[in-house]
C-alpha cells in the first residue's frame, strides 16, 4: 500500500503565513491523489490531526515532506519526536522525508525566479 | 546602473544549515553575475558585510531576495529595519524583493520534488 503524502508547513499564527504555504502546497495537492499539508505549530490541520484522520480512514503508512528549505532544530529533534509519538499513538508508519530545499530542484527554481525578477525590472 | 542581487538566508550556527543554502544559492550565484549570499544572523557572510563591501566597491543599488518560503516577523519587521539603517550607514538603495515562495514557480518545484519521491519508491 502506497504512502499519504503530507506537506508540513511550520505554521503561525498570521493568516498570511499559512495562505503563502496554501498557495506552494497546491500544485502538489492537486497532483498527488489524497495528499494533504499540515501545521507542525500555531496552525490547522495539524500534523497529529491530519495523522489520525488517515488512520481513522484505514491509512497504515505516511510520507512527511518538510515544506522547510533546511533542517534546523525543528526538523533534526522536535517533528521526530512528535512522529514518533504519533505512530505509536496511531499504530502507524510515518517516514520523514528530507526537507525539500534539500533537492537540487529548488536550487532551480530560486534562480528561475531570480531571473523572472531581472528581466521584469523588478 | 543595475541592482546587485543578494540572496538573503536566514543564518544559523549549524554549519549544516548553512551548506544547505548555499547549494540552494549556488545555481543563481552561476548564472547572475556578482550576485552574492548573506545571512540575517548567526552566520557570515552578513547582509551588513555584503552590502558595505558592495559599496566600497562603488555599488549603489541593491536587490535582497529572501530565501524563505512565506514572510514571517523577520521579513515583514526585523529585516526592512536593518535595510532602512544600512541604506543610511553606506548611502546606497536597497530593495526588499518578496521571499522566494510567493512566487508560483516554487510551488511547482516542490510538486517535482514529491514526484519524484514518489516515482523512485522514497
């Protein structure tokens, strides 16, 4: 059985935070069949309810995709700590998937979006 | 005359965190000439460091790219007050562009990531 992906996003408590990571979650959401995003703090759905929804629905294995462009603290000891509880919790298995400015991809992208910006004058 | 572009990471002790921006900068530092990256905090080199060694050089029109995902208290406070105070210390201009994930293009890259996470079985 394939994995639910979830895209977790830190979180805050400004709207305007979370819209931002809406807005980059929703290619992939609407890519990749029952993905979902997350809220690691200050911020619904959390991580822990998006968790327990899928394992109410008979999910036993999910994918976590760090919306980070780098580890910090936050992804080296606390979202480990929290996916460990979880899956014990749960009864699940929950892989943490490295942080996506870890792929050269976004390196790409930053400079596309540079290049975007020179060439508008901007 | 043209913007020197900085691309601007948030910064931390961790050496590790730091090699990650780097290779996220890397791509733009190729392909933008005498672009340059610096750090908010905890890292150097500072955006301070960047900017007067921009002007000694006799730059005196900055661009500031944020490599963050959404514009949180740093980016809407912390960091247009130390531009407000370095544009008076160098008498040079600098311009705060949005972060890096206001922009569409990011959103698909990150779709391109889980893609292929998926695909290759991570």
């Amino acid at each position: 059985m394939s994995s639910r992906i979830i895209l977790l996003a830190h979180g805050s408590s400004d709207k305007r935070w979370c819209e931002t990571f809406e807005n980059l979650a929703s290619p992939t959401l609407a890519a990749v069949a029952d993905s979902r995003i997350a809220y690691m703090e200050l911020a619904e759905p959390s991580l822990d309810q998006v968790v327990a929804e899928g394992a109410q629905a008979g999910i036993e294995s999910f994918t976590v995709v760090p919306l980070f462009l780098a580890a910090g603290r936050h992804l080296r000891k606390d979202v480990p700590a929290m996916i460990a509880s979880m899956e014990q919790q749960h009864q699940v298995r929950i892989e943490l998937a490295p942080p996506i400015g870890e792929n050269p991809q976004l390196g790409l992208a930053i400079k596309d979006v540079v290049m975007q910006q020179l060439t508008s004058g901007g």
